[in-house]
C-alpha cells in the first residue's frame, strides 16, 4: 500500500472562545463570507474565497504560542495590490500589527503581517500569490 496523496485541502478549523465575536472579526474585518452555523456542534462555517474555514467553540484555554510568538498561525492571502490597503484597514479599525516581513526566498516569498484575532491566535496576511516564483 502507498501513502495517501490528498487533492487539497477542504478546510482549517480554528479554535476559539466565543463563535459570535469571532465571526464578527472574521466576516467585518477580514471579509470572510459567512455560510452557517451548527449549533449542535458549536461551531461555524466561513468562505475565503474558495477556501473554507470552521470556528470552532473550544472549551478549553487557546494558547497556540508563547507571548510574543507567532509560529502557530494562519495565513490569508490578498492580491499584492491591496497588501497596504488591508495593513491600513487593521490598523484603522484598532488591530495592532505584531510582525511584518519581506521574505525574498523559502516556500511563501513576499510580503507579510501579522496581527491577533480576538482569541490571540495569530494571523497573517499574505501577497504571496499562490505560485512558485
């Protein structure tokens, strides 16, 4: 038998402490599409373009990085002509930027930010288009 080999990716689920608030910064701040929400299950069902994300109500303490860190995180891509644009938009709504960076190699090259939704988990924003350069 051979390994598995996944088409892609269907969706990420992000842990957080309260579905509404975080589904208010996802969808106001970061523009994800709302599509519904399982009470059952505690959780909620977003769109980023044809990415799906799941909030997902955790139970216990979120605490993906040490004060400070970043490396646990999520990335969101937007076109490079809207990266400072979208920097901007953060900024004037009160999202604190933790991090930026220009990265000219490795596996995501280009410009990057960083920034934590309501939960500390940390988020960034990429122009990385998708594509090997």
């Amino acid at each position: 038998m051979s390994a598995i080999k996944p088409k892609g990716v269907v969706h990420f689920s992000l842990a957080v402490s309260d579905l509404e608030a975080s589904k208010k910064f996802y969808t106001e701040l970061l523009g994800l599409t709302f599509l519904r929400h399982s009470p059952a299950y505690e959780m909620m069902f977003l769109k980023a373009g044809n990415d799906y994300v799941t909030l997902c109500k955790s139970e216990t303490p979120i605490q993906p990085n040490p004060e400070g860190g970043r490396r646990v995180h999520h990335a969101f891509s937007v076109d490079a002509g809207s990266y400072d644009d979208a920097k901007a938009f953060l900024e004037e709504k009160g999202v604190a930027i933790i991090d930026e960076e220009i990265r000219e190699g490795g596996t995501f090259p280009g410009r990057q930010f960083y920034f934590h939704d309501p939960d500390r988990n940390v988020i960034e924003i990429t122009e990385w288009s998708g594509k090997d350069s």
